[in-house]
C-alpha cells in the first residue's frame, strides 16, 4: 500500500475542485431558485409616480428602451436598478425592460425636471415606494404606485400634460433698458405676457416650433389646452414667473420655442403676428429658450378615471394625495436647482444679448424679426 505524504497534491487538489465544483453548482442553484421565486410572484400592471431633478441625469426617453446603454446615469437606469436590487423585477426584466411592460407617459430631455411624472409595468401586488427609494438617489422619488387596468398605458391613456417653465423676469427688459438681475416686472408687461401666451391655445400647426418636421406633415398639429402665466416672485435676489401650458401632446423643443418667441414679441423684437404666421407654410427661424426652467408639472387621464376610476378595482390615477411631498421635492431640489444654475451659467443674459447661439435671439436682434426661409 502506497503513502500519501506532503508530496502527493494531487488528491487535495482533486477534492478542492470537487468542493469548487459544488460550491459553484450550489451557488448556481440558489441564484435560479432566487429568480424562479421573483417570476412566480403574482405580478399586477401598475402605474408609479415619480419626481425627480433634472440636472444631474439624462432624462426619461423612448428611445432609451430601444438603444440602451447600461453605463449611462439615467432616470431609468436608476429605477430600473432599484427595482431590481428590491428583488421586485428579475434579471430578465432588468435587462430588457418590454418583459415587465414599461412605459413613460411624457418625454424628458436632457436638464428637464419632473414634478409628476408617471410610468406604468408590472410589478408584483405588495411592492412598496419605500423599498424602491432605499436604493435611489435623492434626487429621484417614487411616491405612489396604484393598480391600474391590464390594459393600461401610461403613455397612450394619457389625455393631456402639464408643463411648467421658470424664467427669471428679466427675460421681459425692453431692448432699450440694461439687463438686470434687479429688474422687477409691471403689472403692464404682465399682462402683455399673458395676451401673448393667449394665442397659442386651440390647435395650431407647430412644424415651427420643433425640428425636422415638414409643414403639411399632420402630426405638427397640436392642441394647446390653456397657456397662463403666474404671479412673480422671488427667489433670492433674482424676481421669476412661471408660465404653465397644458396640451395633449408637445414635440421635440415646442414649449421651450413658444417660450422663445414670447419672449422675443414682449421685448419688441418682433410681433404677435409673427405667431400667426408661423402656423402657416412658411419657414420662420423660430428663437428656443434654454431648457433648464422645464419641469413636467402633471400629467391627465381624466378618461380613464372617469371609466375604470370607481369600478371598486381600480384608483383614481389623479395623485392628490402626494401635494405635499410634490411641493416639498420642488422646494429642496428642483426650484434651487434651477436658480443655481442660473446663476452659474448666466444663459438668460447671454440669450437676451444675442451671445446664446442656439436660441437664434442673435440674429432676431440683428435683423428686427424672424427669417423667412431659413430650416431650424
């Protein structure tokens, strides 16, 4: 009989692979036990309410869903993550997001804010807020989730959306005045604001007011439902206003347009007639006011509430219940994230003095109103 001595690894070393392999095959096992029991969980559709800020991530888009690249700070990657850390969706889920049906109701670009954003999936019945917060940043809420319909999508059960745009007041100095952050707004330049924002409501053609859209393309056509403007008020030393727009539908940079070129006819630069004008065929260079005072304020599904609403199963997608924390997630993130970086970036004096070459204002203040002809 031979004697196995210090010299003779191969037999530790047969049975430490042997202990690896089980190890591994126990650790394979346990992961797939783990991802059977989150498929199993009953799973209803839902929709989420979210807020969050829009400076520190690139924002909610369709697009993300299709081109997705995991490595980017997204709002949905975020969500997505923490869902998916809470065990509340499963790897399959996380890796391609249709399996658990999810969907935005509006589109946010880039630096826009959302106060009342909404998002419909599956998720399992007793999935809570707080378990998805625990692994968000807090710069992005969940704050209700409410069984909805089988059927529902929160994009295209969606009537109309709320938007609101915070600009300082001295984006209204008249061109002869000097810009400055101790401007104050009169009663009289207010209410030329609120005339102006008059025009836009009903249907109109916007193929001006967006990009790479031809005019006798039908989907240039939108409603405007309302188009009002708030009372100032101060936010440290700057005066601001709050224009808010509610519409069935907006398209790529249409709010931030209709904006510009408010502000371009209560400064004199051009007319009221200039909106009418740019619904027509022709091609006006239409100014875009910068993106950072965007929030989406709410959006509407007053149809489906008012036919699955108090059938017994279903809630009331309208959210009141959540006012306060909506107002208080403005208060500490979005309000002083708009006027910090305004202050920074200075992108409304530069806009008003021509300097901001994207908005066109340049070249409005040059030639005294809109280009003809000119493709934005």
């Amino acid at each position: 009989m031979s004697e196995i001595t210090a010299l003779d690894p191969v037999v530790n070393v047969d049975i430490d692979k042997k202990r690896s392999l089980v190890d591994e095959s126990q650790i394979g096992e346990e992961a797939k036990r783990a991802r059977v029991e989150i498929e199993r969980v009953k799973k209803r559709k839902v929709a989420m309410l979210l807020c969050y800020s829009g400076q520190v991530f690139i924002n909610l888009n369709s697009i993300y869903l299709i081109y997705r690249n995991p490595g980017m700070q997204t709002i949905e990657e975020e969500l997505i993550n923490s869902m998916l850390k809470a065990e509340l969706i499963s790897e399959e889920a996380f890796t391609t997001p249709q399996q658990m049906q999810f969907q935005r109701a509006a589109r946010t670009d880039k630096g826009v804010s959302a106060a009342r954003q909404v998002v419909s999936l599956k998720l399992p019945e007793k999935a809570k807020v707080e378990e998805i917060n625990e692994h968000l940043p807090e710069q992005i809420r969940a704050l209700g989730i409410k069984r909805t319909t089988k059927g529902f999508n929160s994009k295209s059960s969606c009537d109309a959306r709320t938007y609101s745009y915070m600009l300082p007041t001295f984006s209204f100095t008249p061109p002869e005045q000097e810009i400055s952050e101790a401007f104050r707004v009169t009663p009289e330049i207010l209410e030329e604001v609120r005339t102006t924002l008059k025009i836009f409501e009903g249907t109109h053609n916007f193929h001006n007011f967006t990009s790479r859209k031809k005019p006798l393309d039908p989907s240039a056509n939108r409603y405007i439902m309302s188009f009002c403007c708030e009372e100032p008020f101060l936010c440290g030393d700057i005066e601001f206003v709050v224009l808010k727009v509610k519409g069935q539908s907006f398209m790529l940079h249409q709010i931030r347009k209709m904006v510009g070129v408010v502000i371009a006819v209560v400064r004199g630069l051009t007319t009221k007639e200039t909106i009418i004008r740019a619904w027509n065929t022709d091609r006006l260079d239409i100014p875009v006011a910068p993106g950072l005072g965007l929030v989406l304020e709410e959006v509407h599904y007053d149809r489906y509430n008012q036919k699955f609403g108090k059938d017994g199963i279903h809630e009331v997608l309208s959210w009141q219940e959540f006012d306060k924390d909506v107002k208080d997630f403005k208060e500490k993130f979005i309000h002083p994230s708009i006027l910090e970086t305004e202050i920074q970036e200075k992108s409304y004096p530069l806009m008003l003095k021509g300097q901001y070459t994207s908005t066109l204002f340049g070249r409005w203040i040059i030639h005294k109103g809109p280009l003809q002809e000119i493709v934005v």
